[in-house]
C-alpha cells in the first residue's frame, strides 16, 4: 500500500482479494462515520480496480512503481462515483463473481471497457 494525499494504492495477490478489499471498505465507512468521524460531512470512499502485471523490484516503495496496471486502477478510481467501484475490463469476470449486478459505464476509461458497482 502507498497514501497518496487522499488517496491509497494497494496491491492484492489476485483480482478476487483486491474486490474483496474494496467491498469492505465500502460496507464498513457507515460505521467509521458513524463511530469515529468527527466531522460534520461523512467520509466517501470511490476505489478502482484493474489487474496485471507490475514490475517491481524487492525493495521498491509501491508508491514508486509506475505501470499501466497501476495508471487504469487510478483512472478507475477517478471517474467511479462516491460509494462505487469501478473495474476494468480484465477484472469485470471476477467482478461478476464478487460483487453480482455491474452497470457498465458509457465509454472506454484508460483506453478499456469498465464497469461500476454501488455498494447499497
């Protein structure tokens, strides 16, 4: 993982831990909002998932990476609405698997077909 500003940057050993992951944070932000946050707005999550090959080298920080793997998930991540996941194409099948119903979006994001689902 990385923390970019707002953002965060992971990496999962498969496409299934990565939507798995971004499920959980969109199911449990109701509760951190309700029970830690502090603030008079609540905190929106937007996550995008994509998947392949990264080079990375042992050692290297992961906010260091560059990869179009990498450049498609946070293009995903951009245009995917508050309380949303966006995937890219290579992850929509899996997608299906782990989420259910996925609306697909009106045009290609980072060059790829996409899909997005609402966490309610």
């Amino acid at each position: 993982q990385a923390a970019a500003g707002d953002g965060v940057m992971c990496a999962f050993p498969d496409e299934a831990s990565a939507l798995r992951a971004a499920v959980a944070l969109q199911q449990g932000i109701g509760e951190f909002n309700a029970t830690h946050n502090r603030l008079p707005r609540p905190f929106l999550i937007r996550c995008g998932v994509s998947a392949g090959e990264v080079p990375w080298e042992p050692g290297t920080p992961i906010g260091l990476l560059q990869s179009p793997v990498i450049d498609r998930a946070a293009a995903m991540q951009k245009v995917a609405a508050p309380e949303s996941i966006v995937v890219s194409q290579e992850v929509e099948e899996i997608a299906k698997v782990e989420l259910g119903q996925l609306n697909p979006l009106p045009g290609p994001i980072a060059g790829v077909s996409a899909s997005s689902w609402l966490a309610h």
